[in-house]
C-alpha cells in the first residue's frame, strides 16, 4: 500500500504541473487572440468609415453603402467573437449564445452581399438560361439563409428563456 501511494502522490503531483501549465498555455492563446481580434476590429472600424465617406460624397450612391453596411457587420461580428473570447477567459466555458449571434450576423450578411451580387449581374429583359440557373440557385441559397436565420433566432429566444428564472 505504501508504494501505491507515493506512486499516486507523483501522477497527482504530476497532474496539478501539467494543469498549471495547458493553463498558462490557455490564457496566452486568449490573450493573443484578444488582440488580433481587436486589431481586426479596429481596421475595419476605418475601413468602413473611410466606405462611409465615399457613400456621402457620392450622395449615398447605393454599391458603396452596401460595402460599408457589409464591413460594418463583419466588425460586429468579430466583436462579438472577441466578447466570446472575453466570456471564455472569465468563466473556463464556452458560452453557446455568442456563437449563435455570430452566426445571425454572418447569416444576414451573406444575404446582404447575395442581394448586391445578384442585382449586378444581369441587365433586365435579358433573360439567358445562364442567368435563370444563377437565379435559381440564388433563390434556393436565401431560402437556407433563411431558414438558418429563423433557427439561429428561434434558438437564442430558447436559450434566454431557459436562463431566466421560473415566476
């Protein structure tokens, strides 16, 4: 019995070393994350303004806006991840909701750049079946975007409501 117990003294021992140091591990990867995450963030922030700009003096000429409103929801987005950065590093867990949001986000951006490509592609009254194929399977993708969306939302609306405590 002796000798089984120096023996579980050592790999507990060993255990706590090795513990300490995936954490130390951890939280330099979340700091170093953190702040790439923040750069990304701050150069779209002037990279959408600088979009911005060029929407106000081409008098809110529409392609423009939509790139800026495009680059503005890509910031939101990797501000969000940033903050399930911030939420990971406080608590030790991953955080489902953040993730969802991220998701919505990307979700309605897409659809946003699927309308801008869409509207540039073909000339109206000039209907090839090139362009009809395009127009189907543009169709078919905003309807998963949709319905994507409506799960995305349905579930964060599941996860407050499971949060809150009963009355």
């Amino acid at each position: 019995m002796i000798g089984g117990e120096s023996t579980d003294k050592r790999s507990t021992r060993l255990g706590r070393l090795a513990d300490n140091a995936f954490l130390q591990i951890e939280i330099v990867a979340y700091v170093f994350l953190g702040v790439l995450l923040a750069i990304a963030a701050l150069l779209g922030m002037v990279g959408a303004g600088g979009l911005l700009l060029r929407t106000m003096i081409a008098h809110g000429e529409a392609d423009t806006l939509v790139l800026a409103i495009d680059r503005l929801l890509f910031v939101l987005m990797v501000v969000e991840i940033l903050h399930t950065v911030r939420v990971s590093f406080r608590s030790g867990t991953l955080v489902c909701e953040p993730f969802l949001v991220v998701g919505l986000i990307a979700s309605i951006r897409r659809v946003l750049v699927i309308t801008l490509e869409s509207s540039r592609v073909n000339e109206p009254g000039k209907w090839t079946p090139e362009s009809q194929a395009l127009l189907h399977s543009t169709m078919m993708e905003l309807l998963v975007l949709a319905v994507l969306i409506m799960v995305m939302v349905i579930s964060i609306y599941l996860l407050r409501r499971s949060r809150r405590p009963a009355p």
